[in-house]
C-alpha cells in the first residue's frame, strides 16, 4: 500500500494521481491524503517526476524502527511524523530512542525541538534515500509504520513554477495547473489552438516531448510562443520529436489540416479568459457583458469541432468569477458543453468526491477571475 500527501487543493491532488496510476486501488482518501494499493513500486518510482500535486509518497512496511536501525553501519539519523492520533512526538521519540541504545545503535533524531521537518531539511538530511524518515500511522485498532519514499523537491518545484523568464503575466496558464492538465489529458500528440504565451507547450516539452501542435489568432502570439520554446528546449537540452504551428482563428477550428488528418490526440488549452477584473471594479454586469462575448467564441468553436473527425479528449479551462464570496459559474458553457461534448469523469471509482458538474476549480487567493477545469470528448455530427 502506498500513501500519498496531498496539496492543500486536495481534489486537483486527487484527479492528478488518478490519471497518472489509473489502474490502481483506491482504499482511502481525505483531505490530507490519497491511499492507493497494488501498484508497482517500480512504476512509482518512475512516473512521480511528472506529479506536482503531491507532497510525499509514503510506503507501508512490516518492519520497526529498530530493524531499519540494525541494517545502518552509520549512525542513524531519523525523523518520525505522528498521524491521526495526539500522541505525543516527544514520548515516542524519547522510547524509540531508548530501544535503539539498549541495543547498542547510536541514533539522532533530526529536529531537537520536534517541530515537524520541511521537505526541504528531510532532502538537505538525505532521509529519503536512506529510508529513516518515517511516519506512524494510527487507526483505531493498530499502528502501522510507513517509510518515505519520494519527495516533492521544493527547490526545483519553486524554481519552475516561478521562474523569473515565465514570471506569472496577465492571462498566464500556472505552470503547475498545466501540468495536472497535460497528466489528465495524456497522449502522444498535444495541440493549443489558444497559444498565448505557449506554457502548454513548455510544460508537454519538458515531460512528454512528442508530437506538439499550436495556433492563435494573433500572429505575434505564434512567433512568440515557438521563441519561448524553442529557447526552453535549448536551455534545457530537450530533443522534440515533432512540432507545428500556425494562425488560425480557433472560431473555425474544423479549418486546421491537424485536425483533419488525424494527427492531434488531445487538445490542451486554456481559453481566452478576457479582463482580469479588480475588487474595485468587478460587478455582475461587467461578469455578464464578458460571458455573453465569449459565450459566441466557445460555441462556434465546439459546434465546428463536432463537425469534423476529431474524437479524442479536450482538457480546457473556463473562467468563473468570485463576486464578493460567491462564485459566479459560467453557465452558458454548460449548455454548450451539454450538447457537442461529453464531460469525463476525474473520480472514476471514488463516488465520494462531488465537484461542480465533475469539473477541477483552480483558485489564487489573490484573483477574482478563476478557473474551471473539464476534462471532454467531443461528440461528433460528421
Ligand atoms: C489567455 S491567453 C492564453 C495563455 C496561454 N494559456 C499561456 O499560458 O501562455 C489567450 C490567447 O487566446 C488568443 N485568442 C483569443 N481569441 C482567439 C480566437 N478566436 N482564436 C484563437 N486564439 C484566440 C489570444 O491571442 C491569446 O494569445
């Protein structure tokens, strides 16, 4: 059984690993944390450089403590986590400590306050790699003892979400969103036909790097996309496999030659979400007079998709607005989604989690315009 730490926006947490380990067994979720069981660790291992939304990956074992300590010819620095019970940190430091001596191993736990380790001290102690950064686990009835075995590297994690050459500009997809969209979409070739800035194609470079397909109505926003990435590419020596591009106004996206000739598998993109408001100037009828411009936009767009052969997924965002507390959902894009689209489950097997009209919400603490998530698949008319 593995068990893996949430972000605080558990639900996009929770679709992300989802996508990423489909197959797998959910035993548990809340808040905190997602339990999955028959997966290979080895799998893992493998794919958890492509998840962003998860703090640890925690394993279940049999052993003790002090059977971890006896396998060290080092001394034994070690770090224990307490869950779903108040016991104290301290006591049970303080006995363990006491095991281990009585059989000779001398040990230190890291933290001598005992307030709990960031992720970055547990990387700086190298706990990870030596399996010591450990975490009891209790239910009502047993105490479990799980090791880490991955963990979110904060630094690296930092550095690309807020990189000072894609600094956060009005209308630009969070990198870290981005990536949660890329693992729900998942397939071979990726096309944004509202490029702006071209973070989808950034973000599908730095993991994917297979087939890449955008265009945008504005030519400048073409160029400039296709710079930024082929300047990514270059900084981080990244080969892609195939890319193109053009201008295109995506009213009319059943005109672009991708589409039609069966090369694109998934659409990724976040629409144009029109004015960033302000506190100050925010109000139903400015909300309104938006919905109603880009309503035209998203419906010609789905109508004119569902007429050619395109039959694969669209993981879009929409904008919805918070109006002093109150979120003000774009309803109009679900009627239109109703009749060209299906929308695709996030939770397949966990029927306990209810999200608006099986969407993700996206939320800055800071921004009045936020975001909608939907994973679909279009119906087609052809
Ligand atoms: C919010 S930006 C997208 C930002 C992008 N996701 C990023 O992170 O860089 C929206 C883009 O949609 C483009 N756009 C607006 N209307 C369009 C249309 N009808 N067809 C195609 N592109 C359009 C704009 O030129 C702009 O570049």
């Amino acid at each position: 059984m593995f068990w893996f730490q949430l972000w605080r926006e558990y639900k996009l947490s929770i679709a992300e690993l989802l996508a990423v380990f489909p197959k797998w067994k959910t035993v548990y979720f809340d808040k905190e944390i997602l339990i999955l069981d028959s997966i290979d660790k080895e799998k893992i291992i493998k794919k958890s450089n492509t998840l962003w939304w998860t703090i640890k990956i925690i394993e279940i074992t049999n052993k003790s403590i002090v059977n971890f300590a006896e396998n060290h010819d080092w001394k034994f620095n070690y770090w224990l986590s307490i869950f779903w019970k108040k016991k104290s940190l301290k006591t049970e430091l303080m006995s363990i400590k006491k095991d281990l001596k009585s059989i000779w191993i001398n040990s230190r736990f890291i933290n001598k306050d005992f307030k709990p380790l960031s992720s970055a001290q547990i990387i700086a102690e190298k706990l990870v790699k030596k399996w010591t950064d450990f975490s009891y686990i209790y239910t009502d009835t047993n105490q479990y003892i799980w090791t880490t075995i991955w963990i979110q590297d904060i630094n690296a994690y930092s550095k690309r979400d807020y990189s000072k050459d894609r600094d956060m500009q009005t209308g630009m997809l969070p990198p870290k969103l981005c990536q949660i969209m890329l693992n729900i979409a998942w397939w071979n070739s990726i096309y944004d036909p509202f490029v702006g800035l071209g973070t989808v194609l950034i973000e599908w470079a730095l993991q994917w790097r297979l087939n890449l397909y955008w265009s945008d109505l504005n030519e400048k926003m073409v160029e400039l996309s296709k710079s930024n990435l082929l300047s990514f590419v270059k900084e981080n020596n990244i080969k892609l496999e195939n890319y193109d591009f053009f201008k295109l106004n995506s009213k009319f996206i059943n005109e672009a030659d991708i589409i039609n000739n069966w090369k694109v598998e998934s659409i990724v993109t976040e629409w144009y979400l029109w004015e960033i408001m302000t506190k100050k100037n925010i109000s139903i009828v400015r909300i309104e007079k938006q919905r109603e411009s880009l309503k035209q936009l998203y419906k010609l767009f789905f109508e004119n998709l569902s007429k050619t052969w395109y039959n694969w997924n669209l993981v879009i965002c929409f904008p919805f607005w918070d109006l002093r507390w109150k979120y003000q959902y774009f309803n109009d894009i679900y009627h239109i989604i109703e009749n060209y689209c299906e929308v695709i489950k996030l939770f397949p097997n966990i029927d306990d989690i209810t999200t608006n009209k099986w969407s993700l919400l996206y939320k800055r603490d800071n921004q009045l315009v936020w975001r909608e998530i939907f994973k679909l698949k279009i119906k087609n008319n052809k």
